[in-house]
C-alpha cells in the first residue's frame, strides 16, 4: 500500500512571479507620438518663416528639396546675412564669374562718368590729358598726373590748386555713390630736398595723397571706403627712364573690385544696387 501522507510530503512548490508595470513591450508608445508631434511641430514653424521670405529665398528652400545633392555642392544658401544684401555662396565658379564681370563692368561705367565730367566741364578741361582712367587686375585706376605747365600741387606744396581741388573733389563724389573701397597713393619725381632738409619726398608724397584723401572726403567719398593711404617718395616713377620728370609727380586712385573683399570667403554680393 501507499502511504499517502508520505506522497503529499514529496509533491514540489511551485512559485510564479509576475512582472511589475504596466503596457508590457508598448510602454514607449508616448515617445513615437511625441517625436511625431515635435516634426510636424518644426514644419508648421518651417512653413510660417518661409511664408515671409523673399522670392530669392524661396527658390534656394525650392531647390534643396529638388536635388539636396546638387545643392549641396555649392548652389547658393537659404539664410541671409544682416544685410540682406548678401547670401552664403558655396565654390561656384559660374556664381563668381558673374559677380567679377558685374563689379567690373560697374568700375568701367564710373570710368567713363569721370571722363565724362571732365570733358563738360570747361572748369576741368585743361587737365583732361593728364588724367589717366584704366581697368587693372586690382580695379579702376585713376591717375592724376603733374605738369610743369597745369600742375594740380604747387612746387613742392602738399595743397591742391582751385580748379584741381575741385576735380578731385568731383571724383570723391562720383566715389561715394559705389560700395568699393579705394587705395590712394602719393609718388614724386627723383629731385630730392637738401640734405639738410628734415622733410623729404617721402613726406610730400603721402601728404598729398592725405591732402586728396581729405578733398574726397569733403566732396562725398564716404571714410569707410577708405582701404589705404600711401606715399612712394621717388620709388616707382611713371617714366622710368626720366625719374626727375614732372609726370612722375601723381597721385593714384584705385578703386578696388568688390570681389576681392570677399574672396577669402564664400560670401559674394549678389543683388549690389550699384546707383545708390
């Protein structure tokens, strides 16, 4: 027979734990509906700035979303500077030719409006051979140049004459209308002061080149456009083969090319209204 208290004495316990929480593996359900609600959060506020921006704007947002990859590789940037007048510009070469061709064009034009005004104005006919106007690598280079006959110093005088002062002044209004900065420079011919003389070409070349800084100023060239003020005494005479000749007595006039100002970054002009 079986001993059926020694039976109940062998029967196994068996303990079942349950687990704690609540929603078992749907708990972080919440967090799927709460990164949808940011994004569609994040488009709305999207949409609502792109409503009130530019047409420029608009087409750069346009053209990422066509072709991101394109678009990245240096198609023009959606953010404005503090301007307004300036977008962020990848390394386009097309983009940075058309800007050089229209700063240089701009330069050409504020030539051609100098020599015009000098041609009309009866006041500033005599000097109209001896006023040089040409495009280089660096911008528009104005050039006053001496005469013994129709000087714009007098001899050994850092003062501008009347009809001289005001044909610079004349072109320190036509400066003043451009964005560009300008580099003004002072050179003399080879004849030296005495020995004993404590002033010296190196003086009177960068006072003139102040005294036409200063005639500019007055007639409108803004001081901000002023890159930089230089005196060269004797030393890079126009006609190097006669350095005491009167026409190595000048003073130079560059107005720089916008472009260079910003080719040590991506940012270019594009929209410069250039009449104001």
């Amino acid at each position: 027979m079986v001993d059926l208290g020694e039976e109940k004495k062998e029967q196994p316990i068996i303990i079942k734990k349950g687990k704690g929480g609540h929603g078992g593996h749907h708990g972080g359900a919440w967090k799927v509906a709460y990164a949808d609600f940011v994004t569609a959060m994040m488009a709305f506020f999207l949409v609502m700035w792109l409503v009130n921006q530019s047409d420029k704007v608009k087409e750069s947002v346009g053209g990422f979303f066509r072709d991101p990859v394109k678009f990245g590789k240096g198609v023009a940037g959606v953010m404005p500077s503090e301007s307004g007048s300036r977008l962020k510009m990848g390394k386009n070469p097309e983009m940075r030719r058309q800007v050089e061709e229209h700063v240089k064009e701009a330069l050409t034009q504020l030539g051609e409006e100098i020599r015009s005004s000098i041609q009309e104005q009866p006041a500033f006919q005599k000097f109209n051979d001896q006023v040089a106007i040409e495009m280089t690598d660096e911008g528009l280079r104005i050039q006053l140049i001496e005469s013994s006959n129709t000087p714009f110093f007098e001899r050994g005088s850092s003062e501008l004459g009347g009809a001289a002062r005001a044909l610079v002044g004349m072109i320190g209004q036509q400066l003043g209308r451009m964005p560009n900065r300008a580099v003004i420079e002072g050179h003399t011919d080879a004849i030296r002061y005495a020995d004993s003389a404590r002033y010296t070409n190196w003086e009177l070349s960068a006072d003139r080149a102040n005294s036409a800084r200063r005639v500019m100023l007055s007639g409108g060239l803004r001081e901000k456009q002023i890159a930089e003020v230089r005196g060269f005494a004797d030393r890079q005479p126009r006609i190097q083969l006669s350095p005491t000749d009167p026409r190595n007595r000048r003073v130079t006039i560059t107005v720089l090319n916008d472009y260079e100002i910003f080719r040590y970054s991506d940012t270019l002009f594009v929209d410069f209204d250039y009449s104001n």
